[in-house]
C-alpha cells in the first residue's frame, strides 16, 4: 500500500509551514538538568533533541528563559535579550537553537510584551528619574481614577489595575500582578524598544514568538481596554517588521477570548492577514473534556460550528493541556452559552474547573481516553500543541499548588530524580511526582520506549501519520453527523487527500450510521493498521466502536487503486 | 391481468410499514394514474399512482409513485411490485419509484424546471438547487412516510397516505419558514397533484432542509438514561450523561416554537364554556379509554375529578395552533440546537381535527409524558427493581422540571401556573397510553399506569 502524501519537510521553505506542524511546549526548567543544580537548562534540552526528533514534533514553544525575578513563572521578564543565569546563556541558546534547526525542529519563544518585571532596569529607571529616557515607558497617573471599566484579571491577588509607587510619588497600571507594570504603547520608544528585542531574537534565528497577553497592550477611557483599534495597530507593526526582515517566521497570538473576537487577531482577511499567524483556540478544550463527560458530541461540534473563518494563511493552535491554569471564566465572559453552567452543576468537573491539571490525571489515568484525547488534538482543525510529559501520561502534583503542579521534572528514567538531574534530590526546583500511580518508577520515558504498546510509541504514530496526510493540517473541516450523538465524525479533505475521522465519545461500545454518499464505491482504509473496510454503498455507512474508540480512514479517491 | 398486478400491489403495499391497514382485511377499491411524467423513450417510465384500499370497510387512498420497465434491472428486487399490462407500451415491469434513483430524479425534477407535466406540481418558497447528481437516500426508521436525502441538504418527505385538501405539516411549515423561525427545518417546496376529475387536489410531498449533523431526541435522552442505570447509585444530576441542560434548552425551543405558531398562524380565546366542552370531550374520552383498559377502572372517578376541575375552572384560555402530536421522537438535536418536526398532528385523527386550535399546554403535557417514557423505556416495567424505579422517576422528573423551567424562562409564561389544564392534558394522554399499550405492548403498560396512579393521587 502507498501512502498518498509525502510527510512534511522540516527544511522546507513554506511559509505556511506551522499549519501542518505539530507544537511542543517545553518548560527548559523542567526538562533537564544538564549542570547538576537541580534546574533544567538549555543544555539539557539540547541533550533531549533526539528523543523530541524521534517523537517527531517539528517545533518546540518555549516559554519564557529570560532573566526574571521569578514571581509569575518567567513571565514577569527583567531583561528581554538575555538568558536566565540558571538555564544557561545566550551561547547555550545559540548551540540549542543550531542543533534543533540541524535536526529538522523549529523553536518559538514566548515574548511578553505587555508588562515587565518591576525589577526590570525600566521600572527602576522610571520610578526614580521620570524625566529620564524611561521615565514614560510606564502607564503612570496622578490618580487611580482612569480606566474604570478594565476588569481586574486577577481578582484573587489585585484589588485595583492601579498600584501606588511610593518612590515616584504616582500609580502606575497594570493588568496582572501589581509586579508587573504594564508598558505604555502610546510611547513610540517602547514600540522601538520591543522591535529591538524580537529583531535580537529573529536574528539568532528563532522561528517566530507566541505572544502573551497581547489583547491588554493599550489603555483607552470608558473601554474595557481588551481588543483596541490601537493594539491592533501595532500587532500590523509587529507583523510588517518581522515580514520584511526575517519571512517565514510566526506569531503566535495568547488572545484568551472568544473565537469572534479572536479573529480580529489575525488581521486582513482579504490579504490572507496581516497581524499573527496563528492564535489559540481557546474554548475547544474544556469543550472535549465536556463532550466527553456528557457523551454527547454537541459540546464539540457547536464551538466549531460558532467558529468563524479565518483569513487563509492563519491557522489555529489547539491544545489540551499547558503550563497555565485554564480558568473558565476567561472562556466563558463573552458566551452566551451554557458552558459555565454546564461546569458549576457538575461537582466532578468543577472539583477540576481550573483544569490545572495534567492529561492523564484528568482522564483518570485511562488510555483508552488519553488515545481518544489526542487523536482529537491531532485531527481536528488546528495545528496541536503537546505539552512535555503528556506523552507519557505523566501526573501532576497538586501539593505543590496549582502553578507548580503540572511544572514537574520530566521523567526519564526510574532511577534517582526520575533520570532528570544528578542534584541531591532536595536541590531540584520542583520535586519530581513519586505517587504511586503516576511517580517516576512507574511512568517514565525509558519504560514507555522499552514497550512498543505504550502511549509514547502510540502517540509518536499518530504522529507520523498526521504527517503523512497533509490533510490534518490543512483540510477543511465537515462535520458529518451521524444517527448516534455520542459519536463524533468529521471529514478533513485537501486536494486528493480525504480523512474521515470517527469518534466515539461514550465510554460503551457505539454503533454509528454515516452518510457518506459522496463518497461511494471507496473503501475506507483505517490509517493505524492499514486494513481495508468494505466498500461504501449506497445506504448509510455503519460503524462500530469500541468504549473511546476512534477511527482515521483514508478515503482513496480512486476506488480502483486500493483493490486487489 | 389487471386483477393479478392489483394483487400484487396490495401484496406490496401491506408489507410497507406505512401501510396503515395492517391486521384488517383489505382490498384494492381503485387507482387514480396520474399522466407519465416521462416521455415514450425514457426508461424507467414514471407516474404518480393513487391507490385506494379499503381495509375493513375504511377507504384509505395512498400514493405509490411508480417506475416501469421494460425488463428486470438489477439490485432493485425489494422494490418490486409486479408486472402491469399497460395498454399502450405492453407488459412492463414496475417498481416502488422511491427506491430508484433514475425515478426519483423525474419525480423532484420539476423544483428546477418548473416542469408541469405529469398531473403535478412543484411549488417552492424560493429558488432551490437539487442535486440530481448525487444519489439520494432513503432514512429508515419512519412509519407513516417515506423520506429521502437529496444531495447534501434537502429532504423530501413524500406522504404515503394522502388526503384532499393542504397537508398540515406544509401548512404549518410555510407560515413557519415564513417567519424564519428557527424551531424547525425550513419548508423551501412541495408537490400537490392538479385537481383530479375538476374535484380535489392532494398534497403529495415537501421539500425542506435536511439537518445533516441532527440526531434524534428520543434516542438521545434514552442515552442519557441508559447512561445513569450503567452507574449503580448515582443520582441523575452527578453522572455524565445528564440531560437537564438539554431538556432546558429543549423546553426553551418549544416555548419559541409555540410563539411563531402563534405568530403565524391564528389565535383565539377558550372561555368558561369552552373549557367546559374539553372537559366533556376528555370524560368521554376517558370512559372510552376505561371500557377497553380496565386497569384504569380504579383510578376513574379520581381522574375524572380533574376534569371536573377543568370544566368549573373561571378562566380564559389562549388557544392557538400547535404541534399535536409532541414527543421526544418529534424532536431533532442539531448543531444549533433544537428542532421540532412533523407537524401532521395525529396522523389517526380526521383532518379538522389535526388542524384544530387548542392550547399549547398539550403539547408540553406530551412533551412531559415523553420524559416519561424515556425513563422507563430502557428497562422493561415488569422486571424493574425498587432501586431502579426510584431512580428512573428522579431522572424523569428532573428532566421534566428542566423541559419546564426553559419552556418557562422562554415564554414567560409557566405552564406550571396552569395546574388543572396540565393536568387535564396529561391525564388524557397518559389513558391513551395505556390502551395502547394494553393493546400493542402489555408489559410496557405499567409505564403509563404509574402515571395514571401518580395523576389520579394529585
């Protein structure tokens, strides 16, 4: 049997290359620990690259390695073109950066633009010198008064956007942690100081940058101060820098808003857009985990169906877990739907509602739902990203509270700190999980490659075959239906390549009637085993899956090919 | 010659299952052919056939459109009827039209050439696109008609048995589609035959979308039960499949689709004295229902004390048209939420009837009796454990409270506030039931009689 398409290339010069990709996100601190500090590092990851080759992602998202204070996660940036001591510097970068590219893996790195550090040399310049250089890169105010109507993001911590500075005698605003200071973009020498900062980047070579929190950049009076004419303005700025110098490259847009005001971030739809190239898909997950829980696959199909189009060189990132907390409120402000109610009446789920937590934790350690999780990841529209340690199904830690929990070391091997640094185990950052169930003796990267029916090797062909149907990545999108809600069925078809992708929700066995009638006289072959299923005819297509069970059909266009 | 295709039609005919003679002694009372819709050359050649049975006396005239050929094609031997002598073109041989591609192209042709041929015609609210090309499909699962997918989005639901005068699921799906109501998938045509003999003309089939990603809610909510009896102990709110939220935004659909009807089409006021003659036609109903169930005989004058209630009760009533004949199976989940279909009525009640005012309060006592059924249909009523029923009851009456409270934040209008007509409407629907199931099903009578034993305790 041949496959019909070739898998993708990882030197290749498509600019539309991140629609077929398959993402990575990599905590460096995490990943390992090439020093023996107890804190992963740039040369640790470099370590890794074989084992990320071999899984076949074709680009790894890191977030951010910057010199910071530490008090929001690297997000809190006080310096933006250097390296964290601990991680390595800027040379490590350089060797990381060279031999991913000389194995086919791209890299993007976060960049938080918003705000910075109030250790950050600005602030501190800012705060002491107002009349000085950075004296206006800051959001300062004689008053708290401005800007009633922007929500405060972080009710728990933050009382007001407006935090007194007692050295510089003024407020200054901000839209996270009263730490972090958020940057005045009506200052055009901020504009040059950020363009400096990705240029320095662009120019080692990264493949492009998610950009964080990108809705908040400018404050307006009597707006909410989320999604302005302005902030898009400069997104266009952004766009147009990194174009001209270094094409090819994306941006990856953190808009957590609803899919309807999300677009805007793509820019220009007659142009193909012109602001970022990619933006989360942020309702779809908690949507699965939904769909799933209620059997039903409606949860998914109207948020895809509420999804409008986007311009044609975009694409949508999706995702079933990361290193962030997942709060449902910031889904569900804009719905009018019943996502929210559905959560609050279910005490199981909302046990879960920050959905803080790793994948298999979250499925109960199932893999038949976990293969059921990421075949949808890897199959409905958008380019997947994997967060580290999910593909081996590893667990979380929720003493460690919700930030640090799903942050742990990945684990390697069952020997001392799961295989992640050779620290006396008390020096690690974070504890690696040793519970049981998910602790490092028992799930870890050398067990899974030691057996060919685990997760990993079952995650890694997917992988391969999502490669190999550039459908996957850049097909249109058909919800199928079918006479059984709890199975959900789609096709994904571009040119000649057809998949029809059939999923069965319930945890029991399901049969399903598909009209395929377009489709008759094919003979769906199933991508994982490669075994041909009878013919289309002219009646309704039945099906049976198994409890979580899923199908990846090719469906050849010509009949006569695939038979005997 | 005649007498023997007749007889093979009748053979034909009665194993249908919208054959609605079933049981009864029938016999071929006449044929109305209406003229070819297909030229001398064509093969098949097609027409619409109007075939009077009299079973039982009872005159019932269906439409059978009909494909001839000259010899036998292949693979369409269960939609064989016979061989037929026709008088010009000699002995043909004809099938079930609606089971043959080439027959069912000639038979919706007209939507797009406005093609008059044939003693038919196709009207449309619109222009409309039918692709001949892909082969349609017949859905299974339908009693009375016969349903095929045109292309990707139009369904063609072709009437099987047929009165003069308007269909009242056009009727109603016109005025519907009219307005825009999004309770139901829009009417875009449909085929009537001309006046026969100067006399009466029939509806004969409508065109409306077909809802590609729609799943049914009777089987749905079933899910939903089956779901909460695979768990052991937990309560209807704590497992996965729960149903409240979709019966809420069900009842929220009902309620609009109650508003649109009441939009659209015509309205009036039930006084004291209307209220009294409901009362008078369901105590009649009733004594009916108790001569042939006497399982209700114990219940009786308790039920019948709620229509006393009715008929003394000093209020107005807003009557308008409505569904008839609402249940979960008249139900469609679909990507953008809920839609109500087949707006017949009773298909077993006289015309008039079916298209008679009444208050919508009866279709939400349909709805609630549904919720019921759902419950119960999965396990049989005479094997069902106390646990079982204990918890088949919480799901019910949680869903039916959900059904209630979107009907209610809807409407702005509790259909919990009118108690005793509720009550009224259930209590005729569930004695119904129970004669029916008396009749058809014996074991599953226990599912209306709780109901029954639950109305006559209030």
């Amino acid at each position: 049997m041949s496959e019909i398409a070739q898998p993708i290339s990882h030197e290749s010069d498509d600019p539309n290359w991140f629609k077929r990709a398959v993402f990575y996100e990599v905590l460096i601190r995490s990943f390992k620990d090439s020093s023996g500090d107890g804190v992963g590092d740039l040369r640790g990851l470099a370590e890794r690259l074989d084992y990320l080759a071999w899984l076949g992602v074709d680009c790894l998202w890191l977030p951010p390695f910057f010199p910071s204070p530490l008090r929001d996660g690297g997000y809190d940036v006080s310096d933006y073109t250097d390296v964290a001591e601990d991680i390595g510097t800027i040379d490590d970068f350089k060797a990381f950066l060279d031999a991913a590219h000389s194995r086919g893996i791209r890299v993007i790195i976060d960049f938080v633009m918003n705000h910075t550090s109030d250790q950050h040399p600005w602030f501190q310049s800012s705060r002491t010198d107002p009349d000085g250089p950075y004296g206006d890169f800051y959001v300062w105010s004689d008053t708290d008064d401005l800007y009633q109507d922007a929500r405060i993001i972080f009710v728990d911590t933050e009382a007001s956007n407006w935090t007194w500075d007692p050295v510089r005698g003024e407020y200054f605003w901000h839209r996270f942690y009263s730490h972090q200071p958020d940057l005045n973009f009506d200052n055009p020498a901020v504009h040059e100081a950020m363009l400096d900062a990705l240029a320095f980047w662009l120019d080692l070579g990264v493949d492009g940058f998610r950009l964080d929190a990108v809705p908040y950049l400018f404050e307006r009076e009597g707006t909410n101060g989320e999604n302005l004419p302005e902030t898009h303005e400069f997104l266009r700025k952004v766009r147009k820098f990194v174009d001209d110098g270094w094409p090819g490259r994306v941006l990856l847009a953190e808009a957590n808003q609803w899919p309807a005001d999300v677009v805007d971030y793509y820019g220009d739809f007659d142009t193909g857009g012109d602001e970022c190239h990619m933006c989360f898909h942020f309702p779809v997950m908690p949507r699965i985990f939904m769909a799933v829980r209620r059997e039903s696959r409606y949860p998914i199909s109207e948020i895809l169906s509420q999804t409008p189009d986007i311009p044609k060189n975009c694409h949508w990132g999706i995702f079933l877990r990361n290193h962030d907390e997942l709060t449902l409120e910031m889904v569900t402000d804009e719905d009018r739907d019943y996502m929210w109610a559905e959560y609050a009446k279910d005490p199981r789920m909302k046990a879960n509602i920050g959905i803080r937590r790793r994948l298999a934790p979250l499925l109960d350690n199932d893999v038949d739902q976990m293969e059921l999780f990421t075949a949808l990841l890897l199959s409905l529209p958008g380019s997947p990203v994997l967060y580290y340690g999910d593909e081996i199904g590893m667990g979380d830690n929720i003493w460690l509270g919700d930030r640090d929990g799903v942050r742990t070391p990945m684990q390697w091997t069952p020997d001392r700190n799961a295989g992640f640094s050779s620290a006396t185990p008390g020096r690690l950052t974070l504890p690696v999980i040793m519970d049981p169930v998910f602790g490092y003796q028992a799930v870890n990267v050398e067990a899974d490659l030691a057996n060919t029916s685990s997760l990993l090797h079952w995650t890694r062909r997917m992988i391969q075959i999502r490669q190999q149907h550039p459908a996957l990545g850049l097909g249109t999108f058909t919800d199928i239906g079918g006479s059984n809600p709890a199975v959900l069925s789609f096709l994904r078809e571009f040119g000649d390549d057809a998949m029809l992708c059939v999923n069965n929700l319930s945890r029991f066995a399901q049969p399903v009637e598909l009209d395929l009638r377009s489709f008759e006289g094919v003979r769906p072959i199933e991508t994982l085993g490669g075994v041909e299923f009878p013919a289309i005819g002219e009646l309704p297509y039945l099906l049976t899956l198994g409890g979580y069970g899923f199908y990846w059909f090719r469906l050849p266009k010509n009949p006569e090919a695939s038979g005997p | 010659m005649t007498a023997e295709f007749e007889a093979q039609l009748l053979h034909y005919m009665s194993d249908q299952r919208w054959f609605a003679g079933k049981g009864g002694v029938s016999s071929i009372g006449g044929i109305v052919r209406l003229p070819w819709l297909t030229t001398a050359e064509d093969e098949p050649r097609v027409r619409v056939e109007l075939v009077t049975v009299i079973t039982d006396d009872v005159p019932q005239v269906y439409q059978v459109p009909m494909a001839y050929y000259d010899t036998e094609p292949e693979r369409m031997g269960h939609a064989l009827i016979g061989t037929y002598d026709d008088p010009k073109h000699g002995r043909l041989v004809a099938y079930d039209a609606l089971h043959d591609r080439i027959a069912i192209g000639t038979l919706v042709r007209g939507f797009v050439e406005n093609d008059r041929s044939g003693g038919i015609t196709h009207s449309v609210l619109g222009p409309v696109q039918v692709d001949t090309d892909m082969p349609s499909v017949m859905l299974t699962g339908e009693q009375s008609n016969t349903s095929l997918v045109l292309g990707e989005d139009l369904l063609l639901k072709v009437f099987r048995t047929v009165v003069p005068g308007r269909n009242p699921d056009i009727e109603v799906h016109e005025a519907l589609t009219r307005l825009d109501s999004s309770a139901i998938a829009a009417l875009r045509g449909w085929v009537a035959t001309k006046p026969i003999d100067d006399g009466d003309s029939y509806d004969l089939a409508m065109l409306q979308d077909f809802l590609r990603s729609a799943s049914d809610g009777w089987e749905y909510a079933r899910a939903s039960v089956r779901d909460l009896l695979m768990e052991a102990d937990l309560h209807a709110d704590e497992v996965g499949g729960d149903f409240a939220a979709e019966a809420e935004r069900l009842g929220a659909t009902v309620a609009a689709l109650h508003d649109d009807l009441a939009a659209a089409l015509e309205t009036d006021t039930w006084k004291a004295r209307n209220l009294a003659r409901l009362a008078d036609r369901l105590r009649s109903r009733l004594t009916q229902a108790v001569a042939a169930a006497p399982e209700l005989a114990p219940y009786a004058d308790s039920l019948a004390s709620a229509y006393d209630a009715l008929a003394t009760l000093d209020t107005t009533v807003g009557v308008q048209r409505i569904h008839g004949d609402l249940h979960l199976g008249q139900t469609l989940r679909t990507i953008g939420g809920w839609v109500i279909i087949d707006f017949e009525g009773e298909p077993a009640k006289p015309l008039a009837e079916r298209r008679a005012l009444d208050s919508p309060i009866r279709d939400v006592a349909g709805m609630l009796r549904s919720f019921d059924y759902a419950a119960s249909s999965m396990v049989i009523p005479t094997e069902m454990s106390p646990q079982e029923h204990h918890r088949i009851d919480e799901w019910a009456e949680r869903n039916r409270a959900a059904f209630l409270d979107g009907y209610a934040a809807t409407r702005g209008d509790d259909p919990r506030d009118h108690a005793v007509l509720l009550r009224a409407y259930e209590i005729d629907k569930a004695a119904y039931e129970v004669v029916y199931e008396k009749r058809n099903r014996p074991t599953w009578m226990g599912i209306p009689l709780s109901a029954i034993e639950r109305l006559a305790g209030t």
